[in-house]
C-alpha cells in the first residue's frame, strides 16, 4: 500500500517569470498534490518567496531530488519539511511565567506544533510549572563574571536535544552577539511595544504614568540588535484613563502571550521567511 506523506516547501529567490510554473511542475512531475500555495514578489527587493504544502506517495529524498534542479536554476534559497513535524524548541525564560505557561499549555492541548524537550531559566521561580508539565528544568545562573560560562552551559543544551528553534519567553538576560548571530532566524523573542520608550523595570507603571492608550507586544527574531529583529507578529489593545497600572500589566501579559505563540506557530509551521530586516509571513 502507498503511504501519503505530506511536505512544506519554503523557498526565495530572485524574481523572475516561470517560478511558480517551474516549481509546481516539477512537483507534479513528481506525484506531488499541491494543497497549498502562497507566494509573495517584493518589488523594492526584487526577491520572489513562496511557500507550497503538497501531499505525495513520494519520499522526501525524492521530491527533494524532483526539485534540485529548479532550484538551482533559478538560484533559489529552499527548505523542504515534513508536515506536522513539531519543532523541537528550548524554551527560556527568567521569573515571569505567563508566556511560558501560555506556549506549554497551547503545547499540550495540540494546537501549538512544537516539542519541548527542556526549559532554562537564569533563576529558579519557574521550575515548578516546568515540574507540572513534566519537562526537565535547567537552572543556568547568568552571573558578571561568568556570562561565557552560562553560555557554554546553553550551548551544550542546544547540541544535546537537537533544537531548532530558541523561544525567549520574557528571559530578562541579553544574549552575546555571537549566539545571536549562529541563531538568526531560529530564536524568537517577545517584549512589550513600548519601545523605544519605557525601558527597564515596571514599563506598563511607567506607561501608566504617562497615560498610554494602546498596550500591545511584538514577536521578533533574535539579532545582535538588541530588540530590533525581523518582525513576525504584534497585537494591540486599547485602555482608557480608568485602568490602573496593575490592569495595564495583566492585560499586557495576556498580549505577549498570545502574540508569542501566534508567532512561535507560525515559525513552527514554516510560514515565515526571513526578508532581510523584514518578514514574509504566509498566514
């Protein structure tokens, strides 16, 4: 009997005519059933993505093999996944538990495609939720004298779980430029959109102070600028004078929630393509 696989081709590459007629050729040479398709030509860039979900009997070395030569000739950038392969993600975080609680839970309830084989965290407050959800916790101090120490801790973890994707689920530490660097497009932070304004401790009192009307957060990838990453995914919400500061707060919890996971799925799910300082993402 012939098993049906499915598979997410992503890809970028200059624009030029016969792209898509290529790529969906060679798929059907290859008894692939497109289910899926979205592509997207920047016209200040004159770069060309799409992302394509097929079904086939195929083997993925075999629709890998059917696509080389597209590839090739239109000098493409290109991954071929498996469908519904969870990411196998680390996720970090420092005291504040909401984010946390929100991608493990969505995790568990099947509607956040990832797989969590380790959390770390510079202090030890969240061990607990990671105990609730069984998952192993990592206690990795980030001291003055000691940051390439934890980092090398870090590192090791990554290696030994085999991860793909790094989730800073408000880990109040900033990361070297370095690790920055080997995670571009495979780390996604998320902070409140108060920037550049309100930095530090207590932003939404801060916010507060000054009477803000719209709470909201942004979803990043991780670069050495520090909080200026390709964009994914933000939310907003309204408040009025009558809020207190400790609502502000809540609410903007519930926000970076929602917006982080919106964000970690859509990456889970090979939706977002990385263009330059800007994203494309095929939601």
């Amino acid at each position: 009997m012939n098993t049906s696989n499915a598979f997410v081709l992503a890809l970028s590459c200059p624009d030029r005519p016969g792209i898509v007629h290529a790529v969906s050729g060679a798929l059907v040479a290859g008894s692939c059933n497109i289910t899926e398709s979205q592509q997207y030509g920047n016209p200040e860039t004159g770069t060309f993505f799409m992302r394509v979900a097929m079904t086939t009997t195929a083997t993925h070395a075999e629709v890998r093999a059917q696509l080389a030569p597209v590839a090739e000739l239109f000098g493409m950038s290109w991954e071929l996944h498996s469908e519904g392969v969870p990411a196998r993600t680390l996720i970090m975080a420092s005291k504040s538990a909401h984010c946390l609680n929100d991608l493990l839970f969505q995790q568990r309830s099947g509607t956040l495609p990832i797989e969590v084989p380790v959390i770390v965290s510079n202090h030890r407050e969240l061990a607990g939720l990671a105990d609730f959800y069984g998952i192993p916790f990592h206690h990795i101090p980030v001291l003055a004298d000691g940051k390439d120490q934890a980092e090398g801790a870090l590192r090791d973890l990554l290696l030994k779980h085999d991860i793909e994707l790094v989730v800073l689920a408000r880990y109040m530490q900033v990361l070297s430029d370095t690790l920055c660097s080997d995670l571009v497009g495979k780390a996604i932070n998320i902070h409140h959109s108060f920037l550049p304004s309100f930095k530090g401790a207590r932003p939404y009192h801060q916010a507060h102070a000054r009477g803000v009307k719209l709470i909201g957060a942004t979803a990043h990838y991780v670069t050495p600028a520090l909080d200026e990453g390709p964009i994914i995914e933000q939310e907003v919400i309204r408040v009025n004078h009558a809020r207190t500061a400790t609502e502000l707060a809540a609410i903007g919890s519930d926000v970076e929630g929602r917006t982080l996971a919106q964000a970690v799925k859509w990456h889970a799910e090979h939706r977002v393509l990385l263009d330059g300082t800007r994203t494309v993402v095929f939601n």
